[in-house]
C-alpha cells in the first residue's frame, strides 16, 4: 500500500488549487455577487485554466465567498494571474469591488494523495457543500494520509456518496486538510453522516484518526448563481 499511495502522490502532486477566501462587508453579499457575476467571472475564466468550485457561505462565518482555482503548478498560476493582472477590464472590475471587500486571504493546496474519489452509485446532485477543514499534528500528515486511505476512505464515500475536493495545504498555513462533500440539501446531509457515525467501522477509523489532529471545522455552502456545480 505504501509503494501504491506514494506512486499516486507523485502522480498528483503537479495539479495545485488555489483556495481563496474573501469577506465582503455586511448586507453587500447579493450586490457583489452581481457585479462579480457580470464582470469579473467572464473574465477570470478567460484567463484562469479552471474554476473548481464558486460558494458563497450558508453557515458559518456570514458575508463569504470560498472559490478554487485549479493549476497544473505554481508557474502556471504565475503566468495567468500576470496575464490576467495586466488586462485592462479586470483592473476596471477590480477597482469597483474593492469597496465591498473587508479581508481577503489565500492559500495553495496540493491534492490529497488518494484523490479524485469516483463518486458512490447513489451520489448526491450539488446542492451544498460541506467545506471541512482538519488542522492535523506536526509532522502526522503522512500517517494520517494512509490510515484514511486504508481504513476511513472507503466507509466515508460509501456513506456520504460525493466527495468534490480533498487538498492538503501547501503555501500559507501548514498541516490542513480541506475536503469538500456535496449534498442535496441539509436533511440529505444528516440522514447520510448519521448513518455513516453509526458504521462500526467508521469508528473504529476515528478511534485511531483522532490522535493526529488538533482542531476541525466546517462551514457550508452553496454554489454562486453564476457557477455550475459538476454533474
């Protein structure tokens, strides 16, 4: 197993995402999201490889949008952004919803070993998301990473169906996890993680899990008017 999940990290380790957080101030989330819809997402599209995912946040921290960006490696991202960063539209936009923003930060994800997962056979449609994000031991992220593949990976997309992202952090700050699952709605949710915390063997995995990490939290989302979710 150790030969196989280090020959998969190798193959993954190219591929980066971009994972940008922005808070906007109270009561301009709709106007932004409008401005940000008809200006600046045709743009960065014209310009960036791909959007992963655009969100504003359901539950959580309020007046947030969470957006992912995915490159082949850090010196594509360079030359996109400076592409991008040198078009005369995307200063216009920039400049006219810079008034909305309150704070906004960034990190740079590598994907998680194991990933992509195939999806369940009764896999949900993205309604939401669960954005959870796993602050893991010093120095454990390895061990983690093939206790989950050999004992928690297969009983957690069994039971929850879609995952839709599973990064490791890799410029900003260290020893993350972020994964991402995509429900129907909030009841699709319960039923789904309620089963899987029933499952035996779910907490047997945890039992051994819980000792690599210091800290967990979750926000949930739910896909920008102007993006699409994949099928």
């Amino acid at each position: 197993m150790a030969a196989t999940l280090s020959a998969s990290y190798e193959r993954l380790i190219l591929m980066i995402v971009d994972l940008r957080t922005y808070t906007l101030k109270p009561g301009t989330l709709g106007t932004y999201l409008k401005l940000y819809g008809d200006n600046g997402w045709p743009i960065q599209n014209k310009f960036l490889p791909k959007c992963l995912g655009y969100y504003q946040v359901e539950i959580g921290v309020q007046n947030r949008v969470v957006h992912l960006w995915q490159y082949e490696d850090i010196a594509q991202r360079a030359k996109a952004r400076a592409a991008m960063e040198a078009d005369a539209s995307w200063n216009g936009y920039r400049a006219a919803s810079a008034m909305f923003m309150v704070g906004q930060e960034n990190r740079v994800m590598k994907d998680a070993p194991f990933w992509p997962m195939k999806p369940a056979s009764d896999a949900p449609p993205v309604g939401i998301v669960d954005k959870r994000t796993y602050f893991v031991e010093p120095g454990k992220t390895g061990t983690w990473a093939k206790l989950y593949q050999e004992e928690g990976m297969e009983v957690q997309l069994r039971h929850l169906g879609r995952c839709i992202g599973f990064y490791i952090s890799d410029i900003g700050p260290q020893h993350q996890l972020v994964h991402l699952w995509a429900y129907k709605d909030l009841a699709d949710r319960q039923e789904r993680r309620a089963r899987m915390q029933a499952d035996p063997a779910w907490n047997a995995y945890l039992g051994k899990a819980a000792a690599l990490f210091t800290h967990m939290e979750n926000e949930i989302l739910r896909p920008a008017p102007f993006w699409t979710p994949p099928a």
